[in-house]
C-alpha cells in the first residue's frame, strides 16, 4: 500500500511540475518582446490583419484571462491554434510525436542492451584493461558533439558504404503502412508486413545509435558503480563462500539490484535525451516532434513552440513515472517500504 | 606539526597522486592546450584576418596543406584561425554560463539542504520543473522570442543549468546537516549564515570543483549544438558549431570543413571531462 500512495503522492507532484512548466513557458512566450500576431504575419500585413488575428487567438485579452484560456485547453488536451498554419496544434503535434516516441524508444532500448553489458563486465573486471576501456568508451560517449556523430554516422554508412538509408522513415514511395499506433515498427508487425518492419528498422538505426552514445556511456558508468557498490554486500559475499557459480552470482544477485540506479538515471536523462533528439532528427530529416518544433521555432510559431515544450515536459514526467513503477516491480523493498520521496 | 604544513603536506600529496592519475594529466594538459589557444589566437593563428566577413575566392575548398593545415573553407578562409578564434566562443560561452548557474545553484542547495521544511519544498520542486525543460529547447525558445545572439544563448543555458548544482548540494547537505560539526557550531550560537557558507559550504567545495569541470565540457557541447542549429553565435564570427553545419553541406567529399571544427569541439570537451573525472578519483566524490 504504501507503494501505491507514494505512487499517487508522485503524480500529484508531476501534475504541479507540468502546471510550473506551463506557467513558464506562457510567460516566456507572452511577456517577452515582440508582436506575435506581427511576427506570424510579416512585416507587410496591414494593421487591420494583425489586429483581427489578436482577436482570433485572444491576444488581445488580458495576460491572465490568456492563461486560462490556455490553462483550460491543456486541460483538455487542446494546445491551441498554429498562428501560422491555422491548423490545430494538437493534430501537427500527433503525426510528428509518433516519430520522436519511436525514435526515443528504440534509443532507450539500444542503451540498456549495450551499456548494462559494459557496466558489467567493467565491473567484474574492475581496474583492468577491460575496465578502462569502457571507461574511456563512456567518456568518448559523453563527449561526442551529438551532431558530429550524426554527420559521421550519416557520411560512413550511406555515403561510403552504401548499407544504411541517410534520411527519413521509411523509402519514398513504399506502400502506405496502416497508422495503428503510430510506431511503425508496431504497425507492420501488427499487419504482419516484414517487409516493412524491416524497411522501418533500417531507417531507425542510424538516428538511434546517434541519439544513444551519451545514454549508453551513463547507463555503462552508473552500472558499474552500483555493481561494485553491490559487490561490497555482506550477501553476495556469503554466495561467494558458499560457491554458488559466479553467473549466478553476478547475474542473479547483483544485477538485479543494481539495475534499480541506471533507470533512476535514465528518467533523469530524458530531458537532454529529447533535447539531442532535436538535433539528430535534423540530421536525418526524421519527420519528428523536433523538426516540427525548429520549424516552428524558426518562423516563429509560438503556440506550437508553447505545444512542442509542454509535449516534451509530459514526455518527461511520464517517463520518470513509468521509471518509479519498474523500479517497484525490479526491486520489492521499494514496494513495501515505498521510496524516499 | 601545524595544521598549516599539514595542509601544505596533504596539498603536494594531491598533486603527485594528480600527476600520477593518467587520465586527470591529460584532461589538465588538454584543458591548458585550449585555454592557451584560445588567448592566444590572435598572435598563433596563420591567417588573423580570416576571423571576419572576408572573402578569399582563390583559396576557396583548398585541402590541407602546408599553407593551410586544416584546409579553407567555402569562402576560402583558414580553417586553423577560425578553429582558434571558435575557442573563444566556446570558452567565453562556457565560463560566462557557469559563472552565474554555479552560484546559483550552490547557494539554493545549501538553503534547501540545511532548513528543508517549506524552503525546501519551494526550492525542490522549482527544480523538478527546471529539470522537465531540455536545455536546449529552452534554449531554442528564448532565443527565438528574442534574437538569436551569444548572449540569449548564454542566458537560456544559464537559466536552467543551475538545477544540477542544487540537486547535488541538496544530497550532500542533508546528509551533512546532522552530523556532529554542525551540531556542535549551532551550540556555540553560529549564525546561520555562518553555519552555510563556513561549516557546509567548504564541504561541498571538492563536489563543486568536479562538477563545475565536468560542465565545462558539457555547456560547450551545448552551446555547440545551439549554434549548429544556426541560433548562437551569428556569422561570420567564427564559431564551432556555426562551422559544423556550413560545412556539413560538403559532405563527404571536402571532410576537412565540418570534421575539423568538429574534433575541435570533441576535443575540449574531452579535456574538461578528462580533468572532472581524474578529479572526482582525486577528491574521491563519488556523489558527482
């Protein structure tokens, strides 16, 4: 029970976060210089125009009656209008949201597969070559301009070796996939479409890989620092004694623990994972939330900036509340005691 | 012994274990590298007029060569001096963001850490929304509503950087609050100002030095990326990023003008984050 009312105690607190958040980024879209009826129309529309879209978009109300307004839409879900494309923020958002949560998904999985491997055998092998070569992977991860490997990525494996697609989600002109979830790789496996899934796959690796070089470098750190932190346990050193088989012991008894820290982490990660995704969805022109957003951004558009924050925000605090439950289900201390808050 | 030469003692013992510590010597030789290059562009750089709007047609695309070590770029221009000058960005960029993030963020995890209660809850939680916020989206919306500069760039990274510091001051604090020093300086009637800034504060400073290093590298990445996407530092002062994504439309063929700038910017993040992490060992922080 406890378990359940730290659960509940978090998405109370996540719903203020998102309420802070909205808050900001009204304020910074609302309060800082500039017309953006003016902005949205260009220099050469007449007076008229621009006061006639103020009064379409209510920017002609007062800055509180405007949040409310624009506080009642969140809450239904409703971002509001592009002041450009005069379309519903909601429905740009959707088509492009799908992309950047499939993009994001299939990084988090690359890097849980490659850095909780790394993390463990460094920490088995502690202080030896193996040890400081991951440590030194990691850094290199850490550090890589996210663009920069993009490029590189992009350039070595469709420009000189001709094995990977450079741009997009699927080939140009292949057969319409039916739009299910949204996630491609879940809707060709759905329509049985092998051809497809594998099409989409190809597209997603390079981006992915791109996107998880700093994710899998924290995940392999964190990993091997919470192993050894393991390793110290009065437990394992009893399974030692009693000679239960070092796979066992390692994989069995330790890991599973040790799992609990990198996930904490990768929740945290989030939101300079979303905020890469933006540059390498450039990169490889995925039709992702990001491309939406700079587009937006460079033109200005700033309800759908305003949608394209708060959407980023949510992603956020959905995954750090997703991360809170599978840390209950990897650890039952926690789902008895509850976490510290 | 005098708790002076102890000091100086336990001083020069750091700094041999420190030149003994591989990784830490060549982040610190890397960091000297870059800092020295920076300052001294104007005098080491080949071609010092390059760094502006000038246009050398003749030269334009050239590969590296004995004139031009890293090649010129679309317009001709030595790409060496305008790596050099880049560093300036880069540095100022990072140094100016940290000088105001940093302070900001200690000072509000000491408070939050040592009363916790209300300040606590007030100061925690504004820090749960700032963490919600990609940086670089941030950073995109400020400098979108405003102009895209150096400065609103540096204002956007600033504005939510400092939330790290206060997590990590936070969680070394509340763990420092109960022991005995304090206890016993709050007896002797310290203020609280006191017990702040002279009994917790100069225990954090070895995690603040980690950090602080660490984000050196990383606020260059940021600003790098920010400038990639055309929204830092406007052309044609020489900047990394900048360099990157005008030479990326080169791609493969003349490598030389995107990859270059690039390992520039891989390299003085990996000397920032070389030196942290040979500190954090140094200082033994594991918290960080």
């Amino acid at each position: 029970m406890e378990f359940v009312y730290f659960l509940i105690r978090r998405v109370l607190w996540s719903l203020l976060v998102l309420i802070g958040l909205s808050i900001t980024i009204f304020l910074i879209a609302r309060v800082m210089p500039g017309d953006p009826a003016r902005m949205a129309l260009g220099p050469r529309a007449s007076q008229q125009q621009v006061q006639d879209l103020k009064v379409k978009m209510g920017l002609n109300l007062s800055l509180t009656e405007q949040y409310e307004r624009f506080a009642v839409g969140l809450a239904h879900g409703d971002l509001g209008l592009s002041f450009l494309t005069k379309r519903p923020v909601n429905d740009d958002i959707r088509e492009t949201f799908a992309a950047t949560l499939e993009l994001v998904l299939v990084t988090i999985v690359i890097a849980f597969a490659i850095g909780v491997p790394l993390g463990v055998v460094a920490a088995v092998n502690k202080d030896g070559w193996i040890d400081n070569s991951v440590r030194l992977l990691t850094i290199f991860g850490a550090v890589m301009p996210s663009f920069l490997l993009a490029l590189l990525l992009q350039v070595l494996a469709g420009y000189v070796l001709h094995i990977l697609p450079t741009t997009g989600r699927i080939t140009p002109d292949s057969p319409v996939i039916a739009n299910i979830t949204g996630l491609l790789l879940v809707d060709t496996l759905l329509k049985g479409d092998l051809a497809g899934f594998w099409d989409a796959l190809r597209h997603l690796f390079l981006p992915a890989i791109a996107l998880s070089a700093v994710t899998t470098g924290q995940i392999a750190r964190i990993t091997r620092a919470s192993m050894i932190d393991v390793a110290k346990q009065d437990y394992v050193e009893a399974a030692r004694a009693f000679g239960v088989p070092d796979a066992v012991r390692i994989f069995k008894y330790m890991l599973r623990p040790a799992f609990v820290p990198p996930m904490t982490i990768m929740g945290l990660e989030f939101a300079s994972l979303i905020g890469n995704a933006f540059v390498v969805e450039l990169v490889f022109v995925w039709p992702g939330m990001a491309s939406y957003g700079v587009r937006s951004i460079l033109q200005k558009d700033l309800n759908a900036l305003m949608g394209v924050v708060m959407i980023s925000g949510l992603f956020f605090v959905v995954a750090n509340l997703s991360v809170d439950v599978l840390v209950g289900v990897v650890d039952p201390r926690v789902r008895i005691r509850g976490m510290r808050a | 012994m005098s708790q002076a030469t102890a000091e100086v003692a336990a001083t020069s013992r750091r700094w041999r274990r420190f030149r003994r510590n591989p990784t830490a010597a060549v982040g610190l030789a890397i960091v000297a590298l870059v800092v020295l290059a920076a300052i001294f562009a104007p005098w080491i750089s080949p071609y010092p007029d390059h760094v502006g709007a000038v246009v050398n047609f003749r030269a334009r695309h050239q590969p590296p060569s004995a004139h031009y070590w890293l090649g010129t770029d679309n317009v001709g221009r030595d790409i060496l001096t305008r790596v050099l000058f880049g560093y300036r960005i880069s540095l100022i960029l990072a140094a100016t963001v940290l000088i105001f993030a940093v302070p900001v963020g200690v000072v509000l995890g000491l408070l939050a850490g040592y009363f916790g209660g209300w300040t606590e809850t007030i100061i925690m939680r504004a820090n749960d929304i700032a963490l919600a916020i990609p940086p670089l989206v941030m950073a995109l919306a400020v400098t979108t509503v405003l102009t895209p500069s150096l400065v609103h760039s540096m204002l956007a990274i600033a504005a939510l950087w400092w939330t790290w510091h206060t997590r990590l001051i936070f969680s070394i604090v509340r763990t420092l609050r109960q022991q005995e020093f304090v206890e016993a300086a709050k007896t002797l009637g310290a203020s609280r100002f006191h017990i702040l800034f002279r009994e917790l504060l100069p225990n954090c400073a070895s995690a603040i030095l980690v950090k602080t290093s660490l984000d050196f590298g990383f606020v260059i990445l940021v600003g790098a990326a920010l400038s990639y996407l055309g929204l830092g530092v406007q052309p044609p002062t020489p900047d990394l990023g900048t360099m990157v994504a005008s030479g990326a439309d080169f791609l493969p063929e003349r490598w030389w003008e995107s990859l270059f700038p690039g390992a520039a910017i891989l390299v003085a993040a990996l000397g920032f984050n070389l030196l942290g992490d040979g500190l954090r060992d140094l200082f033994d922080v594991e918290s960080v």
